[in-house]
C-alpha cells in the first residue's frame, strides 16, 4: 500500500465523524453516486470519462465541428500556387527595386544582387468564379468554387522551425500549446477511442525535406491528454497496437484496470494533473486496439473513392493520409494535422514545385470532394498553406524564404467559397490590401467552432495564455 494512502483513509473518516454524517446519510450518497465515498475502484473496471471541453456553452453558433489542417511544410511559393503576378514576369532578370527591399529582412539574400524572378508556370481560371490557381494544381482547380483563397497573408517568421511554431501555436517561442490542443482543451472530442488530435506526416516532390518536430503538436502547458498523437503513414499507425500472443481482451482488460486503480490511487494522494493524462491514456491504448484496425481497413472504400484519391492506402503518400483523414473526421477526430514535406526550394523550382505539387493536387482535391459528397465539408474546415511564402527575387533558379507575403486557402462550414480576399504588391513582395496574419487565421478558426478566442484562456505563470496572443481578429468578409 502506497505509505500515504493509510493517512488519506484516516483523513476520510476524520471528516465523517467530525462533520456528524449519519450511517443513513452515507447509504444515500451511496446510492446516489457510488463514486462518492469509495477509496479506490471496485470491480476491476476503471469508469475514465471523456473530456468535453472547458467552452461550455459555446460561445456561439457553431458552424464546424473538426479541423482539417493541410500544412505544406518548406514554404511553397505563392508565386507558383494561388497568387498570380504578371508584373513580376514582365520585370524577369532585371534588379528588384529597392524601395522594395531596403532595410527588409531576408533570409539568404541579404547582401546579394537581387534580381526579379518571374512566375515559373502559368495561372488558369477555374471554376465558375474563375479563380485564379497554377496550373500545376489541376485537381485543385476543379474544386475553386468551394475555395476561398487568402493572398493577403503575412508571418512573423522568417526561418522554418520558428514559422511552424509560430503557424501552430501563435508564437515563435517554443513550449506553447499547439492549435489542436487548444481546440481539444476548448471543445473536447467527439470520440472516446481515437486521439482528439491526429498528426500525420508525408515527405515527396523534389524540395529540401526540413524536418517537423513533435513538440509542433505538443500540449505546451496545458495538460498532457491535448497534446497530438503522430499515426505513422506506413503499417501499423500506431506502435505495438495489436495484443501480444497469448493475451486476449479480457486478460489484458484486466492489466490495465489493475494498473489504472494503483493510478488512481496515486492522484488521489497527489493530485497530479499528469497522473490524470496517463489514467485517461492507458483508457485510450486499451480502446484503440479495437478502433484502429478497423480505421484502417478499407475493405469498405468503393473503388471509385479509392480511384478518385489515387491511392489504395497505406503507402505512406499525402493521398494516403488524406484518405485516411477522411476516415478520422468521420469518427468524431477533433482536429486532424497532415504535413506533407518538400516545399523549400531554393533551387530548381520550375520542375521541382511542380513534382511537389504533384504530390499533394489530387489527394487534397478528392478530401473536399469526398466530404462534399458525404454531407461532411459543412461541418469541417480544410486549411491548405505553409509557414510562410517565397521571394520575388531570384536565388540562383529558386526562391529565399519570405514572410511578408504567403498565400493560404479555406474550405468548409461557414466559409464563401470561390473568392478570393485581399492582394499583394504587383511584384508579390508584400500583403497590401485586406491582410491576414496567423492571430487572425486562429481566431477565425476558433469562430467557426463556436469559440471565442479572447475568452478561451489557460492560466500559467500568473497570466492568462491564449491560441491568439494578445492580437488577432476573426476575417468577417470571407464568413458565408
């Protein structure tokens, strides 16, 4: 027996005689809630609620329910994705005005001859609305009508680890909770066997592969059970997922409870919130063997979905984990992360963008169908984008990194599709007309769900932390 747990058992009866409870009033609360006075579990089985949220109510209509976030990591150019710049062609090979560049922060270049670099591929109008998209994006471009494009985006960070973290957490110092965690904190899941929050990575195309850090999802200073769980894009998602030989369900069954009560017991004495997270996790081990073998089994895709993906699953491709995210959302995931590795291109970005592109077109097209299809994409939010955008000028026959201009796309519940918000220069060097920084990204997101991003708050440190910082408001122009 745990040494402390005699002194909390004499604590116990300590309050029941010197508060007068009577041996009746005991039975009642018994009756009412067993759970009242019981020192630890009974009957083997540990009861682990699921967490529902802190935003309870919401704060105000909901419009989606989950997040799809397709994070292009290494900063695609958006010269060669969703913002088209015929200016920028004209001026090729000549040098970029300094009234452009002077005194600005570049990462790479600084000190070099800057010269403009046009637009290695060429826009098309598609859909209905006529949006402007590369035309390296075909698949993309049959659902334009459903996209709203931001071209008027901006980061605060210029080298690729601190843009991530500032893209997922709202802050460029590392240790702060990542978006998914604050929506799971706020909203809870919608599903007692899988993660709240699933990442899933892929790496294709010809770009530098930058390596993601696990701690882009961690749970920061929130409690543990937020932080992101990362499913391997090949065989078993998910390590050691299937029992041992020999062990059937109830003898393990019964290994876990027996291991939940002695955690039980220990967070009693020390009311640890970690101790909390490892109960709820062990829960969520347990019940995943049953769940994720079944997320994974395809059998009932019909060929045409499977057609339609460009994939048969499990091949470790971003049509793969699309796919796969489809499956996710369907069974109550609050927030899924795909990153797709292979957009820094430094070098050679004619052919290698559009290899990279390649990747990710199909696969990301057929997610919106797909959800369109199935009733699902009014409830969901896509976002499609990466941490930030690439320069005007040239580097060598590639693009420096650049954060004074990105561009990102919406899909989803509560979203215009076919038009596009805001612009940048005519050389695609800054966002100049309606812009959207990251804060106001996160705080529109928080919108949709029903959440507002002033009020939900963690205390840490004797201050009152959230997703936004201290800045950011919700785009109003691009909500249906």
């Amino acid at each position: 027996m745990n040494p402390a747990e005699p002194i909390r058992l004499l604590q116990r009866r300590t309050f029941l005689k010197q508060t007068g409870v009577s041996l009746g009033s005991v039975a009642l609360c018994s009756l009412l809630d067993p759970g009242l006075l019981r020192g630890a579990p009974q009957g083997g089985k540990v009861e682990v609620p699921r967490w529902t949220g802190v935003v309870r109510p919401l704060h105000s209509m909901q419009r989606v329910k989950r997040v799809i976030f397709l994070t292009m990591a290494g900063g695609p150019s958006h010269l060669e994705t969703l913002d088209y710049k015929p200016k920028l062609a004209q001026m090729h090979g000549q040098p970029m005005p300094e009234s452009y560049t002077k005194g600005q922060p570049i990462a790479q270049l600084q000190g070099a001859k800057l010269t403009c670099f046009a637009p290695q591929h060429p826009f098309k109008k598609f859909g209905k609305s006529g949006q402007e998209i590369c035309e390296i994006f075909p698949h993309i471009g049959t659902v334009a009508d459903d996209l709203c494009i931001l071209r008027a985006m901006k980061t605060e960070a210029i080298n690729h680890d601190p843009a991530h973290t500032f893209l997922n957490t709202g802050t460029t110092i590392s240790g702060r909770p990542s978006m998914g965690s604050w929506l799971l904190y706020g909203l809870g899941a919608e599903t007692d066997s899988l993660p709240g929050f699933v990442v899933l990575t892929s790496l294709g195309g010809f770009g530098q592969g930058q390596p993601i850090a696990s701690r882009q999802w961690h749970s920061g200073f929130l409690p543990g059970q937020f932080q992101g769980v990362e499913f391997r894009s090949k065989g078993d998602p998910v390590l050691y997922v299937g029992r041992p030989r020999g062990v059937d369900g109830q003898r393990q069954r019964d290994v876990v409870s027996a291991v939940q009560q002695l955690n039980q017991m220990r967070e009693g004495v020390t009311d640890d919130p970690e101790i909390t997270t490892r109960i709820q996790q062990y829960e969520l081990a347990f019940r995943m063997q049953t769940s994720v073998p079944g997320l994974l089994d395809l059998s009932d895709e019909p060929n045409r979905i499977l057609d339609m993906y460009g994939t048969r699953g499990g091949d470790g491709s971003f049509a793969s984990n699309c796919l796969l995210a489809r499956r996710l959302a369907e069974r109550g995931v609050r927030f899924i992360q795909l990153y797709h590795r292979g957009w820094d291109h430094h070098g050679g970005i004619k052919a290698n963008i559009a290899a990279t592109a390649k990747e990710v077109d199909q696969g990301t097209a057929a997610l919106v169908k797909d959800l369109k299809q199935r009733g699902m994409l009014d409830s969901t939010l896509v976002v499609w984008g990466g941490e930030f955008g690439r320069t005007p000028m040239a580097q060598g026959n590639g693009r420096d990194h650049h954060m004074k201009a990105l561009s990102m796309w919406l899909a989803g519940g509560g979203i215009k599709g076919g038009i596009t918000h805001g612009a940048t220069d005519e050389l695609g060097y800054n966002a100049v007309e309606d812009i959207v920084t990251v804060h106001d990204l996160h705080a529109t997101m928080l919108h949709l769900l029903g959440i507002d991003h002033k009020r939900l708050t963690f205390r840490f440190q004797g201050r009152d932390f959230r997703l936004t910082d201290v800045s950011g408001n919700v785009v109003t122009r691009i909500l249906a």
